[in-house]
C-alpha cells in the first residue's frame, strides 16, 4: 500500500505542482494517475522513490514513512519505468534488465539468467539478449524496461507514460500483455497517463488530478464514467462515456432465439424461403458472417460472399459487447455465443435496451430517461449528474 | 628550387634510409634513440594529464559545477609554448646541479601537460554532460548512487568523447614534443632543429616526416583501443556475428551460455 499524507510540492520557483494530496493506492491493484498536462502526475509518482522530495506531508510504503529510508534503498523495492524506457544504451539488453540484482549482489549468472526469463515474460525472443537497446523498437525497448524495472521482484512498480511514445497497435499490445503480466504477478502499481481510455482500461482504480495538483475524484474506472465528480472530471473523462460504462456490466444472461442458420460450402437457399440476411457458421456452429439472400440464393456459401462487419456477444460478457453485436449486425440481430465461440442464437436491440434498462447500475438508478438514451450518447448522462450534483 | 622539389624527396628518402642515422655514431644519437625520448616525453605528459583531466571532467560533468574550470583550462591553451617553456627552464634549471637534465624535462614536460589537459578536459565534461538525461534519470530511478551512476552509466557513455580528446591530445603533444629540442634535449625535434642550424634539409625534413608519421600510427593506436573499449551499443559498431546469431532462431540455450561468457560490459 502506498499512502500520500496531506502531500504538498511546490517548486523553488513557485510552482505548486501538487496541493494537499490525500491518496492510497491499494496493494496488489493498478492506481492511475490521470489528468491534462501539467496537473503534477509524473510530480507525484516521482515523490514516491524520492527522485522528488515533497515540500510538505510524507508519503507511506505499508508502514514505513518513506523519508526514513535510504533514497538508493527505497528505489531498489520499487520498479521504475519511464516514458522512453530510458535503457542503458552502453549494455545488452539482458545486462539492462539485470541492473537492480546485480546492485543488490546478485551473482552475474543467476542475474543474467533470470533476466532471459524476464525478456519472455515481457514477449521477447530471447534473441534480444545479445542486442543493444539502439537495435531494438521504440515498443521493444518499452518492454525491456517493463523487463527491467521486474528484475528484482519488487513489490510495488512506478510507470510514467510507459506506452504513451509507441504507435497505437503496439500500445494496445503492450496493454493487454501488461494486464495478464500483472494477473499473474499482483504488484503493487502507480500508471500515470494522460490518456483517460488507458487510464479505464488498466486502473483497478483512477485518480483524476487537475491543473494546481489537486485530486478530483478518485473511483473506479466504472464509477468515474457513471458519476464524474464535477463538471472537470465530466468534460475530462469525455465522450461516449454511458455507452463506455457498458463495458463494465458483465454477467447478464444475454435474451437469444434461435437463429436460422447455413452451413459454409452448402448452397444459399432461394429468397423466398429466408429472411434477407441469413448466419453463415462454420461445421463446429462457429459464427462465420452473414449473407445476403437476395444476392446469394442459389450459389455455394463462400468466403467471400461473407458479410464480416457484425460483431459478437459473448453470453454473460459485457453489455456494450451485446449492443454493440446489435448494432453492426446487418440484420439488426446480435449474435450471442458461448464461451467457446458457439452461436447460441441471435437477441434483439431493444432486447438489450431493456436489459440496460434494467441495470440497477447508476444509469438505471438515475430513472427511465437516463437508462433509455444509452446509446444516444453523452447529453443524457451529462444532464443526470448535473442534477445528481456531486456524489 | 625549381629542382629542388623531387631531388629533394629523394634526398629526404635517402636520409631516412641510412641504417647510420637510425642506429646513430659515436658522437650523435640516432632517429631509434630520439624516437623512444619523443615518445617518453609525449607519454609522460599525456599520462599526467589524464590522471588530472579524466577525473576533473567526470566529477564536473556529474556535479554541474565548475563548468568555468573548462573555459579556463582552454585559455591556458593560448600561451605560446615556447615562450612559456623558456620562462619555465628559467625559472626551475637553477635548481639542478651536476649531470642531471631534470632541469630541462620537467619545464619541458610541464608544458606538455597544460597543453594536453584542456582537450581531454572539455571531451570528458562534454561526454558526461551529454549522456541523455532520460538515462541518468533511469540509473538513480533504479537506486545506483552518485558515485555508481558516474562509474556506471555517464563514465561508458562518455567513453567515445573522453578518448577523442586524448586522441587530439597526443597529436598536439607529438607535433610539440619537438620543442624539447629547443631546450638541449632529444626527441624527434633533434633533427629539425640540427638539421636548420646545419642547413641540412634532407635531415631537417626527415625529421619532421618521422614526426607525422608517429603522429598517424598513434592515432591509429588510440582509435584501435577506442574500439576495444567504448561499447558497441554507444558507438553504433554492431559485430556482424552477433546480428547473425540474433537471425537464427531456436538457439536459446546457446545463446544463455553465450551470455554468460561475455560478461564485458561495465
Ligand atoms: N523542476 C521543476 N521546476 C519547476 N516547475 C516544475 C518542475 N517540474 C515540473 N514543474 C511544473 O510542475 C507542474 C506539474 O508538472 P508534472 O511534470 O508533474 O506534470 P505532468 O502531470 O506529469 O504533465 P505531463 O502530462 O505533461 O507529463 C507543471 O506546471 C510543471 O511546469
Ligand atoms: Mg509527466
């Protein structure tokens, strides 16, 4: 646990780059700190190890105040990552990752082949080992230094911006590796970001900072999206934001009917006899796509007569999957599979309208009008925590 | 002189082919002699230097502080050598007696120095000083002390920088050492300043051939130890093995040993 007492920074020429801060970030959970340029988050995250000493209050590991502890001590528990991962460019990559062992003592072979099973963790080759950080990718270098700030298994992990200099494919990649890395490792994590989609993806819980160092709202991804504290955090967590929190209602038993089916490779049946769009699966009933009957009767089911825009719901998976399968789905029928990707049938939008509607979420609490007006998007939302005022 | 160009050459490679002026007679040394006094006068000097400017140029790089040290040490360049060795000479010589010629080496050698210093001073500071930020940031980041982040992180990535000022530093001192001669010492400069007061011009040239060409072998020198030691990740110089090895895949386990082998790096 990590634990901001009443932290103030001000700079020596007069900056106050974080005011009065009052925070915990859980043990074992992912904190990020979120917020425009300039609202002190790498200040804050960086008073943590004490790369920056705060001017007032003190910040707690577990039980310990923090300024008690030898600064090089201290840094050595804690997992540091940088924006531009900041390798050492003079040493190989398994030398880069084995730096804070090989501080603490750690034997160069046992460092170096700890290392090499670090870089596979991270998703990469092995290959790398040998390699210098001038020969590897901006998102490479990002894991090696994700590798290195592991070395030494500390318990709690400081990133700033780590995925913020790659491009957006790499960056989701890195996410999604980043997330089942710590499903397996439970750190102890502050992110900082100054993108509130990575912030609702990755935080077990968000602290929105303002301009001046304040804290606006500290909650879960799915509270801040469904009750923004005030107009600030409103206007930051931004657009589409009922439709986002749909993301995060899980478990429902998705409403489906049974849903007429053709086999790939047997043949189109005539107009007449079906609905215009018609499932196409495969032999295990795994929904390929759909066809087109008027344009297709008669011809053998093939790929490319397939229409792939629509996409699937997974039973008992979120309901924004459920309304967006509805939605892309040309025949305006989602299609809802199970587990392992079987089609189970096909629900209809206002199907999971009302199950939205139902939702003892904070849409739902908020009445008919809020709920109803999901997928028209945020004026609906924003209206109801005007009135709602801060929670 | 309308002649003189290529009889001249010739008689310069007939003056450097003469085992007699390498070996030397009874009563003058010879060009080895001479060489290995050039080289000791350049080596001493060059030596001192680095113990005084390495370190200098490290701690004021690491520190921020004393930038101005640099600046001054580069004033120091503009005294003009001989003036300065002279007024040395003047001023230390009374203090020997008898057979001893510390008299003219330590003037001689101190002059060296303070020309050898502020290179390899302003190449040491400009190398730490330009280690990206973001690395250093990293080094304390992951707990290194002050001492560990110089020796570390700023010393290897400065490397290319601090040896390039040795480099220009010992050219400098090769071309000067020549002074020594001006002051009745040996080296290289024997034969030029002999060779003027002789009117001698194959040996007056020579001597100065020799003295470039020792400058060109040192540099090729100090440029093979610059490969050695500066990292291949600073100086961009990726061995082609490596790259093959990286191609092949599946050879994991190899690659550990290989690894563990090469544990080079500082
Ligand atoms: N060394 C410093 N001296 C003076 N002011 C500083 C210093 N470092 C940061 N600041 C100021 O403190 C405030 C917070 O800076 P900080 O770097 O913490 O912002 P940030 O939230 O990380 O921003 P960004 O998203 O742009 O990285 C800014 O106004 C910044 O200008
Ligand atoms: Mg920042």
């Amino acid at each position: 646990m990590i634990r901001f007492d009443n932290v103030t920074k001000r700079y020596p020429d007069g900056t106050v780059a974080v005011d009065s801060l009052d925070l915990t970030a859980e043990t074992g959970k992912i904190t990020v700190f979120v917020g425009p340029s300039g609202c002190g988050k790498t200040t804050s995250l960086r008073m943590i190890n004490r790369m920056i000493e705060p001017t007032q209050g003190s910040i707690w590991l577990d039980d310990r105040d923090t300024s008690t502890i030898a600064t090089h001590e201290l840094r050595r528990r804690i997992g540091y990552v940088i924006q531009h991962a900041g390798l050492f460019p003079h040493r190989t990559i398994v030398d880069n990752v084995a730096t804070v062992p090989l501080l603490l003592g750690t034997d160069r072979k046992k460092a170096r082949s700890d290392a090499m099973d670090l870089l596979e963790r991270v998703g990469l080759d092995r290959g790398f080992a040998k390699r210098y950080p001038a020969q590897l990718s901006g998102g490479q270098q990002q894991r090696v230094g994700v590798a290195r700030a592991l070395a030494a298994d500390p318990p709690v992990m400081l990133m700033d911006e780590p995925f913020s200099a790659v491009d957006p494919v790499v960056r989701e990649q890195l996410q999604d590796e980043f997330l089942r890395l710590q499903d397996d490792l439970g750190k102890t994590i502050v992110f900082v970001t100054h993108d509130i989609d990575e912030a609702i993806k990755l935080g077990d819980r968000i602290a929105v900072l303002r301009v001046g160092g304040h804290l606006a709202q500290l909650a879960t991804p799915a509270d801040l999206l469904a009750r923004p504290a005030d107009a600030f955090v409103a206007g930051f967590v931004g657009r589409d934001r009922g439709y986002r929190a749909l993301g995060f209602s899980e478990g429902h038993e998705l409403p489906h009917h049974e849903e007429p089916t053709v086999r790939m490779g047997e043949t189109a049946p005539a107009a007449s006899e079906a609905a215009e769009w018609l499932l196409a699966v495969d032999g295990e009933a795994h929904p390929q796509g759909w066809i087109n009957v008027e344009q297709t009767a008669g011809r053998e089911v093939t790929e490319e007569l397939l229409y792939r825009g629509g996409t699937l719901a997974t039973q008992g998976g979120s309901l924004r999957a459920a309304l967006d399968a509805c939605l892309s789905s040309p025949s305006g029928r989602g299609v809802v599979v199970d587990e392992n990707h079987r089609l189970l049938g096909s629900a209809q939008l206002d199907e999971v309208v009302q199950l939205i509607k139902s939702e003892p979420g904070p849409a739902g609490a908020d009445g008919d009008t809020g709920t109803g007006t999901g997928t028209q998007g945020t004026s609906g939302a924003t209206a109801a925590v005007l009135q709602k005022g801060p929670a | 002189m309308a002649t003189g160009g290529p009889r001249m050459i010739g008689n310069v490679i007939t003056w450097l082919n003469d085992p007699s002026h390498w070996r030397g007679t009874g009563t003058t040394d010879g060009i080895v002699t001479q060489l290995e006094r050039h080289i000791s006068y350049v080596g001493i000097a060059l030596l001192i230097a680095m113990l005084i400017a390495v370190p200098l140029g490290l701690l004021i790089g690491h520190t921020g502080r004393g930038g101005s040290a640099v600046s001054l040490a580069n004033a120091i360049r503009s005294i003009p050598s001989i003036g300065l060795l002279i007024l040395l000479v003047v001023i230390i010589s009374p203090h020997f007696h008898g057979r001893t010629q510390a008299g003219f080496i330590i003037p001689t050698e101190i002059v060296l120095m303070l020309l050898a210093v502020p290179p390899i001073l302003a190449g040491t500071y400009a190398g730490v000083e330009n280690v990206d930020p973001a690395v250093r940031d990293a080094a304390y980041g992951m707990g290194m002390k002050g001492g560990q982040v110089l020796l570390k992180v700023e010393l290897p990535n400065s490397l290319p920088l601090v040896i390039s000022g040795v480099r220009s530093a010992a050219l400098q001192l090769i071309a000067t050492a020549t002074i020594a001669s001006f002051v009745p010492l040996g080296g290289l400069g024997r034969f030029i300043y002999d060779g003027l007061a002789q009117r001698d011009f194959p040996q007056m040239i020579g001597g100065g051939v020799l003295v470039a060409l020792l400058a060109l072998l040192v540099d090729l020198l100090l440029a093979a130890i610059q490969r050695i030691l500066v990292s291949p990740g600073v100086s961009g110089r990726f061995s082609k093995r490596a790259d093959r090895r990286r191609g092949a895949a599946g050879e994991a386990d190899s690659r550990v040993a290989a690894v563990d082998e090469a544990g080079v790096t500082v």
